[in-house]
C-alpha cells in the first residue's frame, strides 16, 4: 500500500483534470452545436434568431461522451481518495510527500510541483471528490435538459481538479495557482447561464470581491516569502519558531493578510457579499462549490498554516471574533429570506462563521470536523433543494410553493425526507452529523483559556438557534402547506420558468426528481446523519499526526470536555426549542411571522435587506469608486494615462514610421545601411583599442 | 579516428546523400509529394544518430592535416541539430498546398529544402572558417532559389534578387574577413584561431585586423540571423518569398547561424569578449526595438512577421551576449519555441488566407478554432505566461542578469513591453473589430491543421515543462562552455 | 628602383579591390549585372588575400581555400543570373531601381 501512496495522491489529483481535458476535446470531435451558441447571440443581437435545434445523434453523443468521461474521472478519484484516507486512518499508509516536477527556478528558488498527502489533505480530498461526484451524478439528472451540458461537466471537473491542487499543494505557490483555479471555475460557473444579465453581474460580483481579498492574500504570500525566504510549508514551518523569536510582527502581518484572503474566499462578514449572489449559477454549482468545498478553502489554509497561527495569538483573536460575526449575522439575515438557495447560501456563511472561530480558539481540529460534516449535510440540503427547484420548474421563492396548490411533501416525498435529515443536522440534533461538530465547536470556545472565548460561545449559541428555526423554516414553509389554503388560489400561475429556458410544455405538475437525482443524495444523506459518529475522532488533535500544530498554552480543545453539563446541552436544547418555534411560526400559525414583522419594523427590515451591507457597501465602496474612477477615467484615464500609453504608442508608432522611411525598397540602401553599421562599430571597435 | 567515429557525422552524411538521392526520385517519379515524404525520411534517418547520444556523446573532430580540424560533434551540435531537424519536419507539410496552388509544386523544393538542412548541419558542426564558408553558401542558395520559386511573380524574383545581392555581400564580407584572419594568423581553425588570438591577447593588445577580420565573419551571422542593422532584407524577402519558404526562412537558417554565433563567441572568439560583448549588446537592443516598433506600423502580414522576427531575434542575442552556459542554453531555447511558434502562426496565417492585417478582422466570428490557435501563439510570442514564450524570455534575462548585465536584462524587458503591443494589436483586430466580411475561412488543409496542432501543444506543454527541453539545451551549452 | 613584394602590399591591394567591389554594390544604381561583377570583384579580392598569405607564408590552407572559392563562386554567379533572367522576364527590365515593389 505504502509503495504506492505517491502514485494514488497524484492520481486523485490528475484524474478529474484528465476527465476535463477529455471532455474539452470533445468539442474537437463534435464542435459547438447550434444550441450551445444559441444563448451567447442572444446578447450581442438582442433578438433569438436561432432556434435551439433539436439535438441530432450526434450532438447526444457529445454530451454523454463528455459528462461519463468527467463523471467517471471523479468516481474514480473519489474511490482512490477514499482509499487513502481509510489507509491513513488505519495506519496502513503514511503521509508522504511526492515532487512532480520543477516548473522554473531563479537562483535560490524553484517553482516546483508535487503534493503533500497528510491527514488534513486526505480529509480534504475525501471531502472534495465525495461531494464533487454526487454533484456530477445528480447532475446528469439536474441538467438534463440544459443545451450546453458538457461545457458544464468540463468546468465541474476542472473546478475539483483545481481543488484537489489546492488542498494537496506541499507550498503555497501551488495552492495559490489552485486557489485561483477554483476563483475562475466558479466565476465560469456563476455565470454559466451567460444569457442572464444577473448570472453575469453575480459571477464578476464574485470574481471582484475574491480579488480584493486575494490582493490581501498576495501580500501576505510576497510577505511570506520575504521573511522566511521560502513557501514550502514543510520549510515554512520549520522556521516559525526562529522566525517568531526575532520577528513576531512579521508573523502576525503575515497572518493577518492571509487571512483577509481566506475571508473573501470563505465569504466571511465583510467580504461575504459575493456568496448569496452566486446562487444564480445552477444548484448543483452552489452544493460543490458554495457549500461543501471552495468556501472551505479559507478553513482548510488556516487550519493547514496552524504552526503560523499558533505564533499569532491576536490574528486568532480578530479570526475568532470575525467567524462570530460572521455566524450571528448570516444567521439573522437567514430567518427572512425567501429565495430558497439564499436562505441555504446565509446558512453556509454563517456555518462557515463557526469554523473560523472554532479556529480562533485554537480548535483547528474542531473546524475540519465540522468543515467535513457540513460539507455532507449543506451539499445535501443544496442538492434538496436543487430537487425542489427541479420539480417545481426553477421556482425558488418558499412563498411561492406554499401558493402553488401542492402540498410539496406528498409530491416531493423522498426529497422531503432528505431535506429533513439534512436539516436535523444542520441544527444539530443528535446523533445527526451536524450535532457532534457543532456542539464540540462551541463546547471548545467555551473552554477558551481566560475564558476569552465565551462571548463567542454565547454568540455560536444563539446562532445555533436561529439555525434551527431558518433550516426549519425552508422545511415547514416548502413542504407543509396545506391544500384547503390553496383553493383560493386558482391552478399554478407562476410555474412558468424563471431560470433557464424549458422547452416541455408537458411537465406543468411538480414532480418528484428523477432517480439520477435522488441516488446521489443518499451517499450525502448517510454522510449527514452518520459522519459525525464515525469521524468523531477527527475532534481531537491526536487524530490528526501533527498535520495540525496547537500551542500547548492553547487548550480549549483539550479542555473542550470538561465544561459544565448545562452549557454543554444549551445550545440542543436552544436548538430542539427553534425548530419546535419553526413549526408553530411557518406551519401552523403562518399569520405570526407577518405580525412579528410588523411589530419589529426595524429588525425586521434590517435582516430583510441582509444588514444593508450591499447598500452600504454601494455607498461606502462602489459610489465613491466610482465617482473616484470616474474622475480618474475622465481625467487621469483619458487626459493622463491614455495620453501618456497613447501618447507612448504614438510615439512608438512614430518611431516606427520614421524608421519606415528608411526601408526605402532599394537594394543599394540596405546594402549602404549595412556597410555604415559595419564601419561604425569596426571605428568603435579601433577607438577601444587605442 | 576510428571506423565508428565517423557515424557520429551521419547526419550530415546522410542529408547530403539524401539530397543526392531525393533529386532522382523527384527527376524520374516527377512526383512531388512522394519526393516530400522521402525528404521526412531522410531527415528522420538524419535525426538517428544525435537521438541516440544526445549529450552524452564525445566531442569528436574530424582533422584536417595541417589545417587543423574541419568539423566538430559536440553534444551542443548534436541538441542544435535536433532542434533544427525537428523543426525542419515540421516545415515540411506547410510547402505541399501553398505550392499546388501557385501551380509551383515541384519535387525541387524538397530537395532543394535537404540541401539547405545538409548545409545547416555543416555550419552548425563546422570547426574551421573553410567548412563555415562552404556551410554557409550551401545553406543560402538553396534558399535564394527557394525564394524565387515563384516564376511568373514580379515579387517572388524581386525577393530573390534582393536576397541574393545582399547575402552575397555578407558572404564577400565574411570572405574578407576570413582572409583579413589568415593574413593575420596563418591558421584559419577554430582551435587554431583560439590558439593564437589568446596569445595575441597575452602579448598586448589584439591587432586591429584581426578584429576587423572577425567583425566581418560575425556579420555575415548577423546577417542571417536579421539583427538590426543588418535587417533591412528581411521584410521584404519575407514578403515577396512563397509563404511556406518564408516560414522555413523564419525558422531553420536562424537556428543554425545562433548555434553557429554561440560556438564562434565560445570558441575562437572568446578572447575578445571585452570587444564584442558590448557591441552585441547594443545590436540586441536596437533590434528589439526595431523590431517591435516597425512591426506595430505594418499592414502586411508578412512583414510583419519578419519585424516580429527581428524582435525575437535581439531577445535571444540577450542570451548570446550573456556569453555563460546558461545564456547560450536559453539562446537555444527561446529559438527552438520561436522557431515552432512562428511555423503554427505562418501555418494560421496560410490557414486563415489573410495578407493584410485588415484580412483578420473579425476573424473571431469566423473560425473560432484558428482564432484561438493565433490568440495562443500570439500571446507565447509575447511572452504571458504560463505559456512557452514566457519561459523562453525568462531563460534569456535570467541568463543575463546573472552574467551581470542587468540593464541589458531590464532593456529587454522594457523592449518585451513594446513587442506586446503588436501581438495584443493583432488579437485585438481579431477578436473586437468588425470584420468586412462574414464568410467563413475556407477548409484548412491536413498539413496546416497538423503544424498549427504540434505548434500549440508544444506552446503549451514547454510552457509547463520547460525543463524537457531546458535542460538539454543547459547540458549542450556547458559542453562548449 | 624596384621594391620588394611584402605581404602588406597584397593586403592593401586586396584592400582596394574590396573597396571597390563594395563600392560599385552601393554606389551602383543602373545594372544589376554591374553589380554580380563587383560582387566577382570583392571574391577575387579575398583570393588575392589567401593566395598572397598562403604565399608569404608557407601554408597550403590559403590556395585551397581559394580554390573552394572559385567553385562556390561559379554556383553562385550561376544561381543569380537565373535570378536576374527571372527578374527580366517578369519585369522586363535589370534595372536595380527597378526592384522597389516591396518596401516600408
């Protein structure tokens, strides 16, 4: 087994990327179909003047032999992935590291490539390719009808090829190429639906405020670099300790920067915007890669870089009090949404929220935990609700399926069965997933030295419950309407499709999803309701064979046991009492909410307008940037800098002209400019020598 | 010298004969293109024996009595010759449908194409300043009379005339030179020439005729190689030229005039570093910015090709001028990713039927695939990475910087600045102006399709890997080093 | 009064021819057959050169080299005289001038 770990690892790694590359060449065989460009001219047009052909034999086999070449690749890195982390649990495998090659070096660097397989990245890797081949499988089901599915497997295997390269880098140059890589697929696939102006805006909204914080992480990377001379992490960590004795502020610069990069990736309070928006890519999208996976990846590098975090005791604290934030006010928002995916998407924040203060407090051990049980239950909600949009022909408002006239639960019985599970552990009622990660997340903050940590706690707790009411909220509103409300309302009026263009006037009834659908959701149900009691040993540090470095003055993690019972089972009870709250609030007394609202205008408004931070931001940021971009494009744009670059080009183009001149056409001219160079340089050369 | 020795000069042996033999099969089977499926034989035949011992092989000479050696097989002639035929391979499936419908397509061209290869392979392995000269003229006439092929077209011998006078005078230029060094030294060897010039240094200071002397062998190589001032023919003998000889003339005779420059600097030359190194220096700059500031204001294509050229090759002086091992490999480096990278955007050119730069207008609209094949190949040109044409500048100014010369590194960084902005003009016409016509390109022939295909992935990969071929040409240049 | 033949007096008349030669290329603006006959006469000044070194000093190398020079210099006056007989037919004319199609 051992022999052959290097291999796996890169395999794993390789695989997808290959899957993606095949699927690309695809189009070699098959170019581009009619259909596929159909929407891309709508744009520039502005009239439909190709109608989606109907798909020929071939342009099926394009599709098919596109999406089981991608699907296939992950299935099977998800099948070698698990292979590992079950050898590396068992001790049958070591973690090793393999170089693949070197890409270029300058003098005392090298740019090389290679992966690192440890515990962390193990996790990472089953974490990734499990959830990555559910959503390719339930994605054959999902976008069955789409034009352009292969393009949409291509960029969904690229997207975990990239991952893996992120989560297996063995430095940070390789992780950053990965960790851009996995910003561009989801830019791609945010904006799948190009033809949608709001795809588009959403997929540049994303794409910008992920820059904003990677120009954060560069710093820190370029500060790295400077201060350790290196960006290997085994190296990087072997200096921490010399490092900090004569430079701590490096440390905490360098940590600090680091982490405003993992904020914009993890859409951490402040840099969050982009992740609700990013629902307007297809659902599959958002359960791999804004709720199991790249949002993890500011979890994951934090955890990855602890050795660095633990020499930055303030960093942690800024990251403990940040994650708090960021849970208690995507908490909050997520009680008066109403587009389905959004309400999931604020509860990926706020859940993210958890991690990061898990990792304020030291827990690192505690976040991966519940980074790897939430990427189950969140991927499975996603997924759930992905099948709720399906059925209901890409509706997405919960009001909305309350007035359509069915009773979602008796339509939808098996999705309805999922989402539950999902949502027990999502709340965090035991034994489900979510109850073992959740509550050692809190217990651990609880447990922080100096008791530093139980403002947080306090915070978690309240955000748990919150939790349980808007994760019920989705169930009750979605699923427990009841039919004699209904006769009001005349047939479904608004089952026309709000997202992309449905071509089968026949399916007007919601409809359970296809098996292809549902099949995948039970891996993640499993996952949902069992991984926390089979993983709980992820919890403790011994777990993990020193991928993850605490300071022994750090010891909530340690002491994350010893707390007092009630503050142990607070947060489940606070729990149980939100989703009983839930019940009566959005199944039996539906008035309450609106009364609630009214009341309590202010509260009420501010998590409907998601705390104004979009506005705010538009005030703050966008207005003054632009008025600041204006004035610079009126005046430093077009007079300055286009006046210098055109100014030089025309320069340049002057020069070019003038020279012209002299490549007068004629012989003896050429033969004359030789001869003039020659004797120029052989009088320099004379004149050197006397 | 043993019996076996000599097989490690088959390459040569093998060209010249091949010719020999590839001029009957064209003059009795009158059929071009078997004729052009034995010259990639005979070329692969050549390519055998370098393959085998690529820089592992001995350095081995072949004496020429009191004359001293006439050829020298080193491992850095064996990787040069590599880099030549390889490219010289991939040349070949450009010549057959340029020629067929300029109703031109004769067996000669092969041949004449094996000749020009088998005088190349000379230059590269030659060690005395005879064998140079003989090289060199094999090398250029086939090519003056490749150039003018074309015989009804005015532009076509206009080419060819001017090619022919002014490389005639570089070649009367180097004659002299080579005399000027005979008077001088009385032995016209590389080693002999090395020999003495070091004694001559060692003595005092070098006589002015010798350094007259190899001034004017050293431009007749700069004439090849269309450094700046030595240029002027360029543009127009890449324009008047067939297509597919414009491209071979872009791309071979480069190669072997570089390997050749880097073996005279390192060998009989190198005792004169403090004279030529500076004078280089400059050369490379002004070509450079020749190059890239002429190329901005062209309208034909091919011109502007041959600017671009111009430029490339003053980046690649860079690495000449650095004169270390890690110079003289990035040298070859950047000229075997510009040499393939030129053939893939002659191969699109030819593919896309485009002469002038309005002729791509749009091109976008019309062949997404050979849009993206020059948006590729435009943008290794200019050196964005991760694409091979990065790693290729990076080689040179790093070899630069370590030789010490830093501004020559930060000049040929600035001058890459201004060779980017006729690439990205160029995509820019492509993909945002409106073309004039909406008609899509006419069918790509096979040939340009596989140049256009091995040009990208080679693009990409070396982009990725550039130590496949980095680290041959590092292993060939410490060999003469 | 009579001086003796050094070699410097070869040299500076192989100089001279070369000059020459080089001249008539630049200066030349009429024929282009003038032009292959300075071109002859820059080549018989390198022979010149090799042939007096060879002379003055006892080496061999320097008449075979001129002897290579004399064949290769026959192939090519050959090859540009079918260049020339190519430019005529199309052009009609041997004028250098003439050739100015490509230019800028």
């Amino acid at each position: 087994m051992q022999a052959l770990v290097p291999q796996l690892t890169t395999l794993a790694v390789l695989l997808p990327a290959i899957g993606a590359l095949l699927g690309a060449l695809t189009f070699l065989i098959w170019p581009t179909l009619k259909a596929e460009l159909a929407h891309g001219h709508d744009d520039h047009h502005g009239h439909d003047d190709h109608a989606p052909e109907a798909p020929t034999a071939s342009s099926k086999w394009a599709h098919y032999v596109a999406m089981s070449l991608t699907t296939g690749s992950v299935l099977a890195a998800t099948v070698i992935s698990w292979t590992l982390f079950i050898g590396l649990n068992n001790g049958t495998a070591e973690p090793v590291t393999t170089h693949w090659f070197t890409w270029f070096s300058a003098g005392p660097w090298a740019v090389t490539f290679g992966t690192m397989l440890d515990k962390l990245s193990a996790t990472m890797l089953i974490v990734v390719t499990s959830v990555s081949a559910c959503v390719h499988v339930y994605s054959w089901g999902y976008m069955a009808e789409d034009a352009s599915k292969r393009r949409f497997f291509i960029y969904l295997s690229a997207f975990t090829f990239a991952m893996l390269m992120l989560v297996t880098a063995p430095n940070l140059v390789q992780m950053f190429l990965g960790w851009e890589g996995v910003g561009v697929c989801s830019y791609l696939l945010i904006g799948f639906w190009f033809h949608k102006a709001s795809a588009n805006a959403a997929a540049i909204k994303a794409f910008i405020v992920n820059r904003v914080a990677d120009a954060a992480m560069l710093v820190g990377l370029f500060a790295l670099a400077a201060t350790f001379g290196t960006l290997t992490y085994s190296e990087i960590f072997a200096k921490v300790d010399a490092v900090s004795a004569t430079n701590s502020y490096a440390i905490s610069f360098i940590a600090l920067f680091l982490f405003i990069g993992a904020m914009g990736k993890s859409a951490q309070f402040g840099l969050h915007t982009w992740l609700p928006d990013a629902m307007e890519g297809p659902t599959p999208v958002s359960a791999l890669i804004h709720a199991a996976t790249m949002v993890t990846a500011g979890v994951f590098l934090l955890c990855r870089m602890s050795p660095l975090y633990e020499a930055a005791p303030q960093v942690l604290h800024i990251v403990g009090y940040v994650g708090a934030i960021t849970a208690i006010f995507a908490a909050t928002v997520g009680l008066t949404q109403t587009d389905i995916k959004r309400v999931i998407a604020y509860s990926t924040c706020s859940q993210l929220g958890y991690m990061f203060f898990a990792i304020g407090v030291s827990a690192y051990p505690a976040a991966m935990f519940h980074l790897t049980t939430h990427a189950f239950f969140k991927a499975l909600l996603f997924l759930g609700a992905g099948s709720v949009i399906h059925g209901m022909h890409h509706e997405q408002n919960i009001f909305n399926y309350a007035k359509s006239g069915y009773v979602l639960r008796k339509v939808l019985p098996i999705t309805y069965g999922l989402m539950w599970l999902g949502s027990l552990a999502l709340a965090g009622i035991p034994p489900f997933a979510g109850y073992f990660s959740k509550d050692l997340v809190l217990e651990s903050a609880f447990a922080a030295p100096g008791g530093w940590g139980l403002p947080l706690y306090a915070i978690g707790t309240l955000a748990a419950m919150l939790t349980a009411i808007y994760g019920f909220r989705i169930i009750f509103m979605s699923f427990h309407n009841k039919p004699k409300v209904d006769e009001a309302h005349a047939k479904p009026t608004k089952a026309k499709s709000k997202k992309e263009a449905h071509h089968d006037d026949h399916h007007h009834t919601p409809h359970e999803s296809p098996w292809i659908m549902l099949v995948p959701m039970l891996p993640l149900a499993f996952g949902a309701v069992l991984s926390g009691w089979l993983l709980h040993n992820m919890g403790t540090l011994e777990w993990w064979d020193g991928s993850i470095v605490i300071h022994h003055a750090h010891s909530a993690l340690h002491d994350a046991h010893h707390i007092p019972e009630f503050f142990k089972k607070l947060p489940l009870i606070l729990a149980i009492s939100g989703i009983t709250l839930a019940f009566y609030l959005f199944a039996e007394y539906r008035g309450i909410p609106k009364r609630i609202s009214q009341l309590l205008p202010i509260p009420y408004a501010i998590s409907l307008n998601k705390w104004y931070i979009d506005e705010i931001y538009q005030v703050l940021w966008v207005n003054p940037t632009a008025s600041v971009a204006r004035f610079f494009a009126e005046w430093g744009d077009k007079k300055g800098i286009d006046g210098l670059l055109n100014g030089g080009a025309a320069t340049v183009r002057d020069f070019g002209q003038w020279l012209r001149g002299a490549q007068t056409g004629y012989v003896y001219h050429y033969a004359y400019a030789m001869l003039l160079a020659l004797t120029l340089g052989l009088g320099y050369l004379l004149w050197k020598t006397m | 010298m043993t019996h076996l020795d000599i097989l490690l000069t088959t390459p040569l042996l093998v060209l010249g004969i091949g010719s020999l033999f590839l001029l009957m099969l064209g003059a009795f089977s009158n059929n071009a293109r078997l004729t052009g499926i034995g010259a990639a034989v005979v070329i692969l035949a050549a390519m055998v024996q370098p393959l085998l011992q690529p820089v592992s092989g001995p350095v081995f000479a072949i004496d020429g009595g009191a004359g001293g050696h006439l050829m020298q097989v080193s491992p850095f002639t064996n990787i040069a010759t590599l880099i030549l035929l390889g490219i010289a391979l991939l040349c070949l499936p450009l010549i057959e449908n340029y020629f067929k419908a300029a109703k031109a397509y004769k067996p000669e061209v092969y041949v004449l194409v094996v000749l020009a290869l088998a005088g190349m392979v000379a230059l590269i392995t030659s060690a005395h300043l005879l064998t140079l000269y003989v090289a060199l003229e094999l090398m250029s006439f086939p090519i003056y009379i490749l150039t003018a092929f074309l015989r009804d077209d005015a532009k076509s011998s206009e080419a060819g005339l001017k090619y022919y006078v002014l490389g005639s005078m570089a070649s009367g230029l180097m004659l002299y030179g080579i005399s000027l060094i005979y008077a001088g030294l009385g032995t016209l060897s590389f080693t002999g020439v090395f020999t003495a010039l070091n004694n001559a240094a060692a003595t005092g200071e070098a006589a002015p005729m010798l350094l007259v002397g190899t001034t004017l062998i050293l431009v007749a190589s700069l004439f090849k190689l269309s450094v700046a001032p030595f240029h002027m023919w360029t543009p127009d003998v890449y324009e008047g030229a067939p297509t597919p000889v414009t491209a071979i003339m872009g791309s071979l005779p480069k190669i072997a005039a570089v390997a050749l420059l880097i073996r005279l600097l390192a060998g009989p030359f190198d005792s004169l570093e403090g004279y030529w190194q500076p004078a280089l220096g400059w050369l490379a700059i002004a070509s450079m910015l020749v190059g890239a500031s002429l190329a901005i204001v062209q309208t034909n294509l091919k011109r502007l090709l041959a600017f671009s050229t111009i430029a490339n090759i003053g980046f690649i002086m860079v690495g000449i001028v650095a004169a270390n091992p890690q110079g003289a490999s990035g040298a070859l480096l950047y000229l075997g990713i510009y040499a393939f990278t030129t053939l893939g955007l002659f191969a699109a050119l030819m593919a896309s039927g485009a002469q002038t730069v309005n002729d791509l207008k749009g091109l976008a609209t019309r062949n997404k695939g050979l849009a993206a094949t020059f948006l590729l190949l435009l943008f290794s040109l200019a050196g964005i990475p991760p694409l091979a044409g990065f790693m290729a500048k990076f080689a040179v100014f790093t070899a630069a910087v370590q030789a010490g010369l830093v501004p020559l590194a930060i000049a040929g960084v600035l001058s890459s600045v201004l060779a980017l902005f006729y690439s990205l003009w160029l995509i820019k016409v492509m993909v945002f102006d409106t073309p004039d016509t909406l008609t899509p390109t006419p069918k790509i022939p096979q040939g340009l399709n596989i140049v256009m295909f091995v040009s990208c992935i080679a693009t990409l990969i070396l982009g990725i890997f550039p130590n496949m071929l980095g680290n041959l040409t590092l292993a060939a240049a410490t060999a003469i080093f | 009064m009579f001086y003796t033949l050094t070699l410097s007096h070869v040299l500076t008349l192989s100089a001279l021819l070369f000059t020459m030669g080089m001249a008539g290329i630049v200066l030349n603006r009429r024929n282009i057959i003038a032009i292959l006959m300075c071109l002859e006469l820059v080549l018989l000044s390198v022979s010149i050169n090799l042939v007096g070194t060879s002379y003055f000093r006892a080496d061999i190398t320097g008449q075979i080299f001129s002897m290579f020079i004399l064949t290769v210099a026959a192939a090519e006056l050959a090859i540009g005289l079918a260049i020339v007989t190519l430019f005529f037919r199309n052009r009609g004319t041997i004028e250098i001038d003439a050739a100015d199609l490509m230019k800028g």
